[in-house]
C-alpha cells in the first residue's frame, strides 16, 4: 500500500512518515522571486528592517548625525540636513519593493501550506469515513454472527429436546421388552 508521500511525488523511495508530509508536494513550486541568492538575502534585508535592532541602530545613527552637526563638530549636512533626508528617501526607496518582495515569497509559502493543511484534512476525513464504514461493515457482520449463533443455539435445544424424547422412549421400549420376557418367562 502506498503512503500518500509516495503517491504524489514518482519514484520516491520509502521515507518516514513525519508531520510535515503533506508539505512534500509542495516542494518543487518556486518562489515568484525565485530562490537565488538575491532573492535570499533580499528577503532577509527586508525582515531585518521589522527587528528592533535596526530601529534603535537607526535612531542611534540618527541622533549621532544630528548632534555632529548642530554642535558644529561636523559640517557635512547642517540644518535642515538635505543629506540626511535624502538617504531615508534612498532606504525608503529600496526598503518599500524589498518589503513587498518578502510579503509576496511569505504569500506563496503561506499559500503552499494551506493547501498541503487542506490535503492533510481531506486525508483525514477520508481516513475517517473508511474508519466508519469499515467499524459499520463490522458491526453487521457481528450483529449477522449473533444471529446465525442464536440460530445455531435454539438448533442444539431443539436437537437436545429431540435426543431426550428419542432416549425416553428407547428406554421405555427396553423397559417394556423386558416386562414383556419377564411376562412370557414367568
């Protein structure tokens, strides 16, 4: 009997069942983004922009580079920092698409994993409804061998009965051959 892990990929070799087989299906669809490198690293780039490291590195930075150049120990972007503004609209520029990126690759791995959880609960509904009509199937034949054994039964009884009157009479017969003889002898 094939396993479902073996029916839905061919020539696969017997493996383990484990919890995420139904997830094995799934396996050869690819990103929308594809799994290069890029597409790694840049959905790693964007998750890193969520964390709270790159928050307080950011505001740290940012502070730093404000307080450089209103106490005048730097002169590079002084009030109103045109610099300054202009690389958030460059990280702004490359975060949004980047997170975007990474939103989509998470959509389709969430997508992939509701249809392999679909698959395992169908699976188990119709393992289900076997259980259930094979318990039924079990049932009648019981309730269909209580029936031929209470037959069977009430047969013995019946035969029981039958021998015991066939054994009254042979006996009586035998009592009265003999009563006869002990008549004609006497």
């Amino acid at each position: 009997m094939s396993t479902p892990l073996e029916t839905s990929r061919p020539n696969a070799e017997a493996e383990p069942r484990h919890h995420l087989r139904f997830h094995v299906p799934h396996l050869h669809l690819g990103s929308v983004f594809g799994d290069d490198w890029f597409a790694l690293k840049a959905e790693a780039f964007a998750r890193f922009f969520g964390t709270p490291v790159f928050l307080i590195v950011q505001t740290v930075l940012v502070a730093i580079w404000i307080s450089l150049n209103v106490l005048g120990f730097a002169t590079f972007d002084i009030y109103p920092f045109i610099l300054l503004n202009l690389a958030f609209s460059l990280q702004a520029a490359y975060a949004a698409p980047l997170i975007l990126l990474a939103q989509t690759r998470q959509a389709d791995r969430d997508k992939a994993h509701v249809d392999a959880d679909c698959a395992h609960r169908e699976a188990l509904a119709e393992a289900s409804e076997q259980r259930q009509a094979l318990a039924a199937q079990q049932t009648a034949q019981l309730l269909q061998l209580l029936e031929q054994n209470t037959q069977i039964t009430e047969l013995v009884r019946q035969l029981t009965q039958r021998v015991e009157t066939l054994t009254l009479e042979m006996h009586a017969a035998i009592v009265q051959r003999a009563a006869q003889r002990k008549a004609e002898q006497a």
